[in-house]
C-alpha cells in the first residue's frame, strides 16, 4: 500500500512491517500504540524503523493512520490511558464510585442523615 509519511512515499506491506520489527524489544507506550505479532509498540518506535527517518519528523497520526489501512490494531493514548485508570481503582472504590457520595444520595432521597 502506497502511503505518505512525512511528505516522504512509502509502499508499505503488514508482512514487511511485521518483518522489520521482529526483532526489536517494545518501548514502554506512553502515547498511541500500535499490536504488532501480539506485541504492544509505541507508534513513533515503529515508524522510525519503517520509514527509517527521525521520531521528530513525523506525527503519531501519520503513522496510525497507515498501519491502520494495512490491518494494525492502533489504540489511541486516550483509549490506552482508560483501563489503567479503572484498574487502579480497588474494588471498594469502584462501588463508592457507583453509589455516589453520602450529600448526593441525600438529594436524591429526601431525606437527611
């Protein structure tokens, strides 16, 4: 597939892509994220190896937005930022979440303590 990265043209193929990152470790995600052969990379780590040029050249958007054509699982920060801030939660916090705090559920009965 024939795509733009940084003004630069690539064709890019999934099987080329899974190739040129078979061999390198993952770096911790800290923005949007790319699955690769069950592995989890940053977006910027993997097109400085496929495109070969500098993270600072090109955007993250570039980058999913071509590896997402190509079949790729790409999450977002946001969506990645989601599930780690509700497992941190312990279970007890998750059900004070859920009920509300002693003034709102006053409000919504009526009643006071």
């Amino acid at each position: 597939m024939r795509c733009v990265i940084a003004r630069f043209p690539f064709d890019l193929y999934k099987d080329e892509v899974e190739n040129s990152m078979k061999g390198i470790k993952p770096e911790p995600v800290t923005g949007d994220a790319v699955v690769i052969s069950r592995r989890v990379y940053p977006v910027k780590q993997v097109g400085e190896v496929i495109t070969r040029q500098d993270r600072r050249d090109f955007s993250s958007a570039e980058v999913v937005r071509a590896l997402s054509k190509l079949g790729f699982t790409c999450r977002t920060a946001e969506t990645a930022a989601a599930p780690a801030a509700a497992a941190a939660r312990t279970p007890l916090e998750t059900a004070s979440a859920l009920l509300g705090t002693p003034a709102a559920a006053e409000e919504r009965t009526g009643d006071s303590l």
